[in-house]
C-alpha cells in the first residue's frame, strides 16, 4: 500500500493511493488508520516527505562498487552517520546549493522509515518495526566531506536529505532497481540486492546504539555513479515499486 503524507491546513495529514485518487485517512501508518469516504487528486496536494523523523541514520559505503570508485574498503560492519532533521526536504522541493561547496552531488538510497518505538532488537525482528519504505537523495558537499574529515556538515545541510513522494509497506526492499537520473539522463542503475548490509541486519544493527522511534528514517547507501549537480539541474531518485522522488536544485536565497 502507498501513503502519502500531504499538508492540510496548518498541519500534516495522510492518505492512500488508489488508481488516479488520493483517499484521505484517519489516523497515520505508525499508529493506525482508518479511510475516509472521499478522495482528492494527486495534483491538488501539497507533497509533504513521508515521515517528521527525530533523526535520519546513514549507512555510508553500503555498495561494493561504490566503495571501489571511493577509494575506501567495504567495511566490516555499517558505517553509520547522522543528518538533523532540518536536512529533511519533500518531493518537488528545492535543494539548496548551499554557497559552502563548489562540489554537491547526488546518491540515491532506498530510506526504511520506522513504525515502532524500537531498542536492541534481533536480526529476525527488525523487519516487525518498520513501517515501509521510499526514496531518498543523499545530497553530499563532497568537497567538505573530503575536507572536513568527517561528514555531519558535508551531508547535513539544510535540504541535503530530499524524501519521498511515498511510504510504501508490503514490499521486500531486497531486489529493488534503485536509479539516478540527472536532467532526465541515467547516472545510477542498481539493485538494492547488491546492498552488503541488507536491510533486516542495519535496523538489528542501528538499534543497538540508538532508540528508534515511529517516523525515524535509515538510508542504506548508494551505489556506484555519483556524480556533482549545478544550480538548475533536476535530479530524480527512482526505486522499484516505490515511485520517483524529484528535486529541483537551486541557488541560495
């Protein structure tokens, strides 16, 4: 099932996808929810991203070939690191090609998003605590990255975690075709089975240093063919039976 996370009023609000027709519901997919009796058209909503997460975990290096064109060996287990949720941007949203970087690329990730409060659990039940999937764009200042030595500004600026369009559950995220298209031309084509940590081992593993909490997202890394974005470029993220996240790149204000 699809849901979709959209602005109503002053607040956030959620519906289902079915057919050409957004129906709207009560409740959210974390705590429960119940259809309405009436349905909007897509185009009428404002797109929100697809969960308001206290803290977006990363998994770096998480594809062989990416590793390879990095220069860095695969690691023996996650690599993780952190964006602040004021990173967290929607579909159609601008990324901001923030005036600190002179190199700013994209890498698609398939994002699990958390349904259920969750601490330390098992391999065989990380899967029960996720509320479903969507797309992510791991919006990287590789300049910084290389100069900072460590990653909280280079992947952590405001706009550099665009989400969505859609929460999707009853899916399995192993065997996704996951792509970048820049300007509507192909530069990432994958398969979330070549992921080196899947994602039922990086939820056990996640949850062992942090509590996750219902709206938290994971972002699984990306694969080989990242590559930098200019200010008017259109940059696409798409995954098998998820959708198409898309994001404009803009100057700053």
């Amino acid at each position: 099932m699809k849901f979709v996370r959209y602005q109503d009023g002053s607040s956030a609000a959620w519906g289902i996808i079915e057919g050409n027709s957004v129906v709207p519901v009560l409740g959210d997919p974390f705590t429960g929810w119940t259809r309405s009796n009436r349905s909007v058209a897509p185009w009428d909503l404002h797109v929100l991203p697809p969960a308001a997460p206290t803290k977006v975990i990363c998994v770096g290096l998480n594809y062989k070939l990416h590793a390879e064109e990095s220069g860095m060996e695969i690691p023996k287990e996650p690599m993780l690191f952190l964006k602040p949720p004021t990173a967290v941007i929607g579909h159609e949203e601008g990324v901001i090609y923030s005036h600190l970087t002179t190199r700013l690329d994209y890498e698609c990730e398939l994002a699990i998003i958390i349904g259920k409060t969750a601490h330390r659990v098992s391999v065989d039940d990380a899967l029960g605590v996720v509320a479903g999937y969507t797309c992510a764009n791991d919006i990287s200042a590789r300049d910084l990255q290389q100069q900072d030595g460590q990653w909280a500004r280079a992947k952590g600026m405001d706009t550099f975690c665009p989400l969505g369009p859609v929460l999707v559950n009853e899916i399995d995220p192993v065997g996704l075709r996951i792509q970048t298209k820049l300007n509507g031309e192909t530069k990432q084509d994958s398969n979330t089975a070549d992921m080196v940590f899947k994602p039922d081992f990086i939820v056990h593993y996640v949850s062992q240093a942090f509590t996750l909490f219902p709206g938290d997202v994971i972002i699984t890394g990306t694969p080989s063919g990242i590559g930098p974005m200019q200010v008017g470029d259109r940059v696409e993220v798409l995954i098998d039976n998820i959708g198409t996240l898309a994001n404009p790149i803009v100057a700053p204000e």
